[in-house]
C-alpha cells in the first residue's frame, strides 16, 4: 500500500504517455493518485481544442477508464479543495476554465 497520495494535475494527465505511466505506477500501489472533476476537465477541453481530430466519444470513454483504473474515495467538497476556478494556467497565463469574450475582465 501506497504511504502517500499525489494529486495528477492537467499538465501531466495531457500527454498520454506520461498518463498511462503515472496510472500504471499508482495501480502498482506505489502511490495514491488522485484528480478532481475540474482537472479532467481542464484535460479534454485542452485535448478537444488542440486535437480536434480526436474522437469525441473516444475521449469520454478515456475519461471513464481513468477513473474506473483509480478509486477516487472524495467528496465533492474535497475536490473543490484542490481546485481554484481562477487559478492561472501555467503555459498560458490566462484563468482556467477560460472566460467568454464577452466576460469583463
């Protein structure tokens, strides 16, 4: 058993290998992975917009097998902990999830 959690951010849950890697480790029992709603949204929406050939079914369906490959016992409360709606991308700069062009800013 794994004696610590490590929270998978967007950036390292993007690239696929990486992403196999990382569940795989977490599944060897090595860590505790973990990851909110509001990073795997952050994940797809990045993957939808730079990989438009991308299959849209596909990638719900990766969704569903990442989080059936690891048992996420949180609570929503939990996991909006972990995540800021305002917080800034690290390539980008910008806030996540991005505002409308209409937005004030």
């Amino acid at each position: 058993m794994a004696s610590f959690t490590v929270v998978y951010d967007a950036n390292v849950l993007y690239p696929n290998l990486l992403r196999d890697l990382l569940i795989r480790v977490a599944q060897a029992g090595l860590v505790r992975a973990r990851w909110t709603d509001e990073i795997l949204d952050e994940v797809f929406w990045s993957l939808s917009k730079s990989r438009p050939d991308l299959d849209p079914e596909r990638l719900a369906r990766t969704r569903t097998l990442m989080n059936e490959a690891i048992e996420m016992p949180w609570s929503p409360a939990t996991s909006r902990s972990l995540t800021s709606s305002t917080s800034p991308t690290p390539t980008t700069g910008t806030s996540w999830p991005p505002r409308s062009r209409s937005a004030p800013r």
